[in-house]
C-alpha cells in the first residue's frame, strides 16, 4: 500500500477513510479543509495525528492553538477537548481505536459514523 495514494479514495474534505486495522485501532487518512470540525473529545480514546502533508491548525481547549506541519506528530489524550482546521487542503494520517467516533459525542455537518469511515 502507498499511503499517500489512499488519499485519492477520500470524497470529502473532513471525511475519515479506514484504510487498514491493527489489532483494536483503526489507521484512517483524511484531508482537512476549512474549520468545521467542532470542538469535541474522545472520553475513553488517545488520538495520534500525522501530518502526511500541509499544515494543520491544532487547537486545544484553554490553550494557544499550534501548526502542525508534514512530518509532525501528535498524540491528543482522551477526554482533550480539540479542534482542527486548515486553510489550504492538508493531507493526515489518524490511528484511532476502533471504537473511537469521529466527532465524539458532539453530532455535526461533518460528523462519519464508523461505518460510513469503512465504506469504499
């Protein structure tokens, strides 16, 4: 597999595609664009983000927001209220545990269910 050519099988922008399982978490690519991923959190789950390519605005609840750039890494402990956006497409990597909801249990315009991550 090229990771990078799995960003070609994502429709939408904010839209996580599962592209492969290990054990009990799920690898997912993503492209951000925009800011509307809401703030939320994960109670139960850590969330890892890489940054394949581009630069990804991170925010953290009561804390200044950083830039992320290709090659960064980041580790979001659960419980975290976060948020994400990026003014120009950025391309991710997110290694998620497979019971970890996109949004958290905040619903929205962009929010995937697991299922719709897995679909091709």
């Amino acid at each position: 597999m090229n990771l990078k050519e799995k960003f070609n099988e994502v429709d939408d922008y904010c839209s996580p595609k599962v592209i492969e399982e290990v054990n009990d978490v799920y690898v997912k690519v993503a492209i951000i664009k925009g800011d509307t991923i809401p703030w939320h959190n994960h109670a139960q789950e850590d969330e890892l983000f890489y940054i394949v390519e581009g630069s990804l605005l991170f925010e953290i609840e009561g804390q200044p927001g950083f830039t992320m750039n290709t090659g960064d890494l980041f580790v979001v402990k659960r419980g975290i209220n976060h948020r994400v956006s990026s003014k120009e497409a950025c391309k991710i990597m997110l290694i998620e545990n497979k019971t970890t909801a996109h949004t958290g249990e905040v619903i929205s315009d962009v929010t995937k269910s697991i299922s719709q991550q897995l679909s091709s």
